[in-house]
C-alpha cells in the first residue's frame, strides 16, 4: 500500500477528495498531507444545498491533525467555491 492510499484510508477521504501527496520531514518531526478533488467535481451549495457550478478555489489553507506516530501532521488543500445562481459565491463544506 502507497503512503498516500494508507493516509486516503487514515483519513476517510471519499470520491471526489483524494491524497495528492505526502511529505515526510523528520529534521522537523512533521507530516504534510496534500488533498485534492477531481477536476470534474460537482460540489452542493453549503446553504441550499443544491448542486452547482465550481467557480474557483480559496487560497491553500493549511489544518493541524492528529499526530502520526509522534510526528507532527498537517492537512493541506485548497478549498472549492461554488457559483450559486441563488445564494452567489460560497466555500463548499469540507468532509475533515
């Protein structure tokens, strides 16, 4: 098993959310985690809830997990926003 399908499974990530990558640093007893989303995602509007259009991404952000064998891990991904004709531009929920 590759590190980023044990980490998909670690994660509970489902389709479309997948691990790009996985950077090991352990000058720096740390982890970074790099979750992407098929290009051909659809993604629901987090107030109406139905599907709509991806209309861009937010900047990488970056979120603390739980330690992986004592080393420090970090998810990172850029979150998708939807182009809602009713409730405009909004960051989609994220399942982590």
């Amino acid at each position: 098993m590759r590190d980023t399908q044990l980490y998909q499974r670690i994660l509970g990530l489902e389709d479309p959310w997948f691990v790009a990558g996985v950077e090991l640093n352990c000058a720096q007893q740390r982890l970074d985690i790099f979750l992407e989303h098929k290009p051909s995602a659809v993604f629901c509007c987090p107030v109406c809830n139905q599907p709509t259009p991806l209309h861009d991404h937010a900047a990488e952000r970056v979120w603390r997990h739980l330690d992986s064998c004592q080393l420090q891990t970090f998810i990172h991904a850029r979150v998708p926003r939807t182009g809602c004709m009713i409730d405009g531009c909004r960051k989609v929920e994220l399942p982590w």
